[in-house]
C-alpha cells in the first residue's frame, strides 16, 4: 500500500521527467525576445593566463522573462568554443565535474542545457524585468583548456526558464592565447 508522501514523491518526479523531456520551444524569428552580449576584458591575453568573460542578458520584451539560476552560474550556459582548425579544446576537469562525467568523455549535448548539467544548488528561476540587463562572469579558463596558443571563437546560448521566449545566442567573439613569454632575456 502506497503511502500518501510516495504517492507525491511519484507524482513529483513524473512531472519533473515531463518537462525535462518536453520539446523547447523557440520563439518565432519575429517575435522579439532577449539578447545577450558576449565581451572579454582583452581578447590577447597569455598562455596560462585566466580567459574571462561577460555575458550580459538583456530582456526585449514587455514582461518579466525568468531565467535559470543554479548554482554554479556556469551550468546555466551552453558554450561552443572552437580553435582556428574548427576543433573545440579539451574540457576540464571542471567542466566534467559539473557535467557529471566522471570517466574524461564530453557530455552530450543536448539542445537544453537544463538537460546536460545536473543541478548543483537549484535557487530556482531569476526574473529579468523588461528592458533590464542581468550580467554573468565566466572564468571560460576554468572550463576549458585554453593554454595553447591558438585563436579561439567564443559563443554562448542560454534558454529562458518557461520557454516563453527560446533560445539566445551571443555573436562569437574571438580570443586569442599568445605563447607564454621567457622568463630570461
């Protein structure tokens, strides 16, 4: 005999797996939405030195958008970062960590990033009010190896909570790592 706290706790998990399973759906191209800008404080910077970034969402529309706000931030986001040969870094040990992939295999990537990284403190969702910018800061060396030299494009994506507005996608922006200078002259 099921109890009434069992009953719940499988009701919970059946919606919970209806809605992770659930298409996103994108907004039509006209309708306006959000957009999120990608910057860097320098787009040289050294071999072995930190690759940082900002990613300002800025909301379009007439109402409030809700957005994911799990912990830490960098779960939110889906990143695609490609060196001049077209090829995507190693991840790191970090970005395995908070994909949940313990054995050194990239993650799947799934079209809803609610879907590639397990939750690790879920806050719930954060609201954008119209016309109001809510900046991100990434440490993008943290999750990526990027201490070749090399000219790395840089393009983040993040859906809103509801699904009411899709999917946004900063324009790339391109970094590149410079070989670590000697020591001695």
């Amino acid at each position: 005999m099921e109890t009434h706290w069992f009953k719940t706790q499988k009701l919970g998990w059946a919606m919970f797996a209806a809605a992770a399973l659930a298409p996103v759906a994108a907004a039509p191209a006209d309708a306006p939405g959000f957009s999120m800008v990608l910057s860097t404080p320098s787009d040289t910077v050294e071999a072995g030195s930190r690759v940082l970034l900002t990613a300002a969402l800025t909301n379009e529309t007439d109402h409030q958008i809700l957005l994911s706000n799990d912990s830490p931030h960098e779960v939110n986001f889906r990143y695609n970062v490609r060196g001049a040969s077209g090829e995507t870094p190693p991840k790191t040990r970090r970005y395995r960590q908070l994909t949940g992939d313990r054995n050194g295999k990239d993650a799947v990537e799934l079209p809803d990033p609610r879907l590639v990284f397990p939750r690790q403190g879920n806050r719930g969702p954060t609201g954008i009010l119209p016309g109001k910018t809510l900046k991100f800061y990434i440490d993008l060396s943290s999750l990526f190896d990027l201490s070749q030299p090399d000219t790395y494009t840089i393009q983040v994506s993040w859906f809103d909570w509801d699904g009411s507005v899709g999917l946004v996608t900063s324009s790339p922006i391109t970094v590149t790592v410079t070989a670590a200078e000697s020591g001695g002259k």
